[in-house]
C-alpha cells in the first residue's frame, strides 16, 4: 500500500464499529503494511440523533448513511462502512457500492426474555419494532399481535424488552451474532415467513467512484458472490421506489455462474403478498434484480392494489 492515509467512516453504535472493524482487519490482512495507513473516523447519523420517530417517519432507507456518505463525497473521509440493508435505493451522486464482505446469516430472528417462539406468545402480545417490513410479515404470521415503537441500537432493543412494554421483537441474526448477543435467539424465522430487507446480513463499502486507489484496495477483499445478490436485491430497489410503497423481503442466492433472486410485497396489513423468483447470471446482478422488479410492480396492480 502506498503511504496514503485512508479515513474509514462509520457509525457509532457498537455493531458499526465491530463492523468497521472486521473490515480493517480485512484490509490488514490483503496488505500487511496497511497497519499504519488507516484511521477510523466515528461520525453521527440522523437516525442515531433522532429515535422517537419511525424510520419511516424520519425519511427512510439512508437515515444512518447518507450523512456518512456526504462525508465521502466531499473528501472529509475516503470510505464508509455500512450494512447495506440502511443504504436508500439511489446512493448519492458521485457515490458508489464498491465492495461486499462475505455475508453472514440473512435471516430475522424473534427475540423475547419470557417466550420460546412466535407462536408461544399469548394471545394480543405486543411486539417492538420500528420496522414495516417486519410488522406486515409479522401480522401473517399472528394477526393479533400489537405493536409499540422500537428504536435504538441493536443492543439497547434487547435490553429494552426487560422494562418496556414489548414482549419481543425481531432482529437481524447476523446483528445479534456480531454483537455476541446469539444466545438471546428464540427463534430463526425462515426467509419464506419473514423475508429479509434487501442487503441484510451484509457489510458494505462505498467510495467516491472517481477514487480509483480506494477501489483498487478495497478489491482486495470484496466477496464476489455476496456483491453480486446484493446488486441484485439493490436493483430490485431502485426500479420499485416511488412506484409502490409496499413493503419488499428480497433475498439473492448465487450458484457458481447463476443467481436466483426470490422476492415479495406485502400489503402493510399483512393480507396479501406478490412473489417473484427470477433466475440470471452472475454477471448479469443488477439485470436479474430489475427483472424481478417488473414482475412485482405488475402483479402489484393487480392483487395487492385490488
């Protein structure tokens, strides 16, 4: 590496840092010598400054990154490290995914002190969450189940069901597993009954797309095919917002040089899902992803806006 310093940016919750970290000692391990070459830079986002809203409420997909992300893109940091489940649909101009760590597990997780399942909760229990993917699968699973807000770091939500009024929630596993919080698991909730938020589960770096030493570097230890589904779930994304406002579980699953993409929609009440399952190559990421948007929206129209 040359003697360029590299400024990573990231949240200050202790999952962003375990996860920054993972990915520093990523870089360290593809260059020995990079020891020396990179700063951690710890910076708010709006979604950590504000909890008392719905991430809806507080715009969005891009709440715990764009503010990150503007710090790229006027040099104050070089990359960012972010889940790529936060990241909105459209990055920002200038701004560009450029490299995935492997993924760890995908899937949602039910959390909660005093009950086994999902199923073992009694009748009317309430539910944490903040988020309206989870709450509409969620009503699938047990339409009487009721919901209060949820907010705070990974961490902070499982300490909170000890005082506050939610019986359990649902977390990312791989949140909890990076946190060392796996033990607090109840249940894995299968992909078929809570499909995961596009790009959950992974570990995302983003770069000014003009800064060509950074992308070099950072190619060092992208993982191929965990890019790849996230290209592709991203797609989905970007071809669906401002199109439809339904919530989307979209998980991609790469096989040497194929790609299957399996995604749904869900009305916010829970009542009616569309499903897409779209085979592709590899390569073809971002093709397969919007090809699996046209065959939502179109079935939207007809079963989920009847």
């Amino acid at each position: 590496m040359a003697s360029r310093r590299f400024r990573i940016g990231t949240r200050t919750s202790r999952l962003a840092l375990i996860q920054t970290h993972m990915v520093v000692d990523a870089l360290r391990a593809a260059d020995p010598n990079a020891a020396d070459h990179i700063e951690i830079v710890e910076l708010s986002s709006n979604g950590d400054q504000d909890r008392t809203k719905s991430l809806e409420a507080l715009g969005g997909r891009g709440i715990f990154t764009d503010g990150i992300d503007r710090a790229v893109a006027f040099g104050e940091i070089d990359l960012a490290v972010h889940s790529v489940k936060d990241l909105p649909a459209q990055l920002q101009t200038g701004i560009t995914l450029v490299a995935a760590l492997e993924r760890e597990d995908p899937r949602d997780a039910f959390v909660a002190p005093n009950w086994s399942s999902i199923a073992a909760l009694p009748k009317g229990a309430i539910m944490g969450s903040a988020s309206v993917r989870r709450t509409a699968f969620l009503k699938r699973l047990r339409a009487d189940v009721r919901f209060s807000l949820l907010r705070g770091n990974v961490d902070e939500r499982v300490v909170a069901l000890d005082t506050g009024p939610a019986q359990g929630t649902i977390l990312a596993v791989a949140g909890l597993k990076r946190l060392g919080l796996a033990g607090h698991i109840k249940e894995t909730l299968s992909v078929s009954h809570m499909p995961p938020d596009p790009g959950q589960g992974a570990i995302g770096i983003t770069c000014r797309a003009d800064d060509f030493v950074v992308r070099r570097l950072t190619s060092r230890i992208n993982h191929p095919p965990t890019y790849a589904a996230v290209l592709a779930e991203r797609a989905i994304l970007t071809e669906i917002i401002g199109s439809c406002a339904y919530p989307l579980g979209a998980l991609a699953v790469t096989y040497q040089d194929s790609l299957r993409l399996m995604a749904v929609l869900v009305k916010e009440d829970g009542s009616r899902t569309v499903t897409a399952d779209v085979l592709g190559a590899v390569g073809r990421a971002e093709d397969v992803g919007r090809r699996a948007a046209q065959s939502l929206l179109a079935a939207a129209v007809k079963e989920l806006a009847a």
